[in-house]
C-alpha cells in the first residue's frame, strides 16, 4: 500500500499544504489544500474521502475538488464522516451560499457528492478498484474528531493516523491491538506554546513524549511527525530532537521522522 503525502502542515505558506493523504489511487484520508497539487485525473479516480474533523485545514479543498472533477464522474463521490461533521459540512459549507450544495447538483438523482455517516470503532471496506479497510479510531479535539487505521483488504500492516487529538488514552488501547507498519501523529505547537497546545487540543513536544509512553511493550515502528505550525515547525522538530537526545521517556529509542509534503510511504 502506497500513501502519498499531499499536505502535512498545520496551516499555509510557500511549500506549506495543509493535510491530506491519497492511499493508492482511490482513498483521501483529509481534504487541506495539498489536494490542490492532484491532476484532474488523479482527483477524478478517487472514489472514497474520509474525514477526521470539519475544519478548515482538513476540508478546505473538498468543494473545489468536487467543482473541478464532479462533471467527470460516472458516480458521486463518497464522503465518510462523522455525523457532526457532515451537519457542519451542509450547514456552512454546501449551503448555497459558501458553495452549491453539491448533494443535490446536477440533480438530487445523481449528485456530484454523497455522504455517509462513521462511528468511531466501525469498520469501512473502501476503494472499489484497490480494496482497504478503514477502522475509525478515537481521537480528542475542539470539535468531534477521529482518527483512521487503514490497510489493504486482504492482508496487512496499518497505516495508523491520529487526526487532530490531545491526550487520548482509548486511542492506544486501540492502537497497541493492531499490527502497525507506521504511526503519524500530530504535534502542532512547541512547547514555548503549551498553554494554546492545550487549549485548542493538540500536542506539544513534552506532551506527545507522554503519549507514546502508552505504546505496547515490544511495539516498534516509524513513528511520523505531522501538522507543525509553519513558523514553529523548526522549533518543534529541535524540542523533539532534545527530548529523544536526553532519552525522555516516551522518546527514548523510537524511530522518530519528520513528514513531508510530497513524499510516499510504501508498506
């Protein structure tokens, strides 16, 4: 399985896309703006988008996605989210006034969107050319929020993503079930900005090592830093670096690796 890094940051500037994951061919893991670098064929054969959160860094390229290759598709495009996060998604963003409500364009037969409620735990077979199950897992934000677990139908290691997530206890118990290939986990602020870390519910250097102290006795995999503020991304890549050099636990040891945009990771 082939996951292509379209965006990985946590907000926009020059080389900066915000976050989204094309697995194979057919899968969107998250809508940011990274979407935008796809050739129209490329958005045009994917079938199936999920969603973590409605916000705008995750969902921001959807309706122009769907105004670009809509018109292509012999089908709509399926999107699977929460049910809070499709209500937000109708209520501010397809309303006919932010963007046509494309549920009901050309015709409410045959939209150019269709969208389909997940419940954390529940267990999605997508992709109809390469076949993936897609576990939706616990995730711990200012919104109701997931993350996903994703592998090849027959047979396989996960892809593991936590989504935007603070401190999430049910999300290991879940994890350290799993055989995981790679873990990509947020961590969108330094620790210089812990209190704002906190009080939008993401994770910081010193909280992030606390986290990966809940991974299993023997676990081992690539574990991948993602969704960085642009203008603390240096900042944050140093901390971590200093917390695994002076062998804080939850560092110690681990396979620690920074994302990037562009790049593709094949297990």
């Amino acid at each position: 399985m082939q996951v292509r890094v379209l965006g990985c940051s946590g907000a926009i500037a020059k080389d900066c896309r915000t976050t989204s994951f094309l697995v194979d061919t057919d899968l969107l893991v998250d809508a940011g703006t990274g979407v935008g670098d796809l050739t129209l064929e490329e958005m045009a054969r994917i079938d199936d988008v999920v969603l973590t959160h409605s916000h705008l860094d995750h969902i921001a390229a959807l309706p122009l996605m769907l105004d670009a290759v809509g018109s292509r598709r012999a089908r709509p495009l399926r999107v699977h989210a929460l049910r809070a996060t499709i209500e937000a998604l109708r209520t501010h963003v397809f309303n006919n006034v932010i963007w046509p409500d494309f549920e009901s364009i050309p015709s409410a037969d045959a939209p150019f969107v269709s969208f389909h409620d997940i419940v954390v735990g529940q267990m999605l077979q997508l992709g109809s050319r390469e076949p993936k199950l897609v576990e939706v897992l616990p995730a711990v934000h200012t919104v109701p929020a997931c993350g996903f677990a994703v592998r090849r139908a027959e047979c396989g290691a996960h892809w593991v993503f936590s989504g935007d997530t603070e401190r999430n206890a049910p999300f290991w118990e879940r994890v350290n079930a799993l055989d995981v290939a790679m873990l990509v986990i947020e961590t969108a602020f330094s620790s210089r900005e812990h209190a704002l870390a906190e009080r939008s519910q993401h994770l910081s250097p010193a909280v992030l090592a606390d986290e990966l102290m809940h991974i299993g006795p023997g676990k081992q995999y690539p574990i991948y830093i993602t969704h960085t503020k642009p203008a603390e991304t240096d900042e944050i890549m140093s901390q971590i670096e200093t917390l695994a050099v002076e062998q804080v636990a939850g560092l110690a040891q681990r396979d620690i690796r920074w994302l990037k945009a562009d790049g593709v990771l094949t297990f």
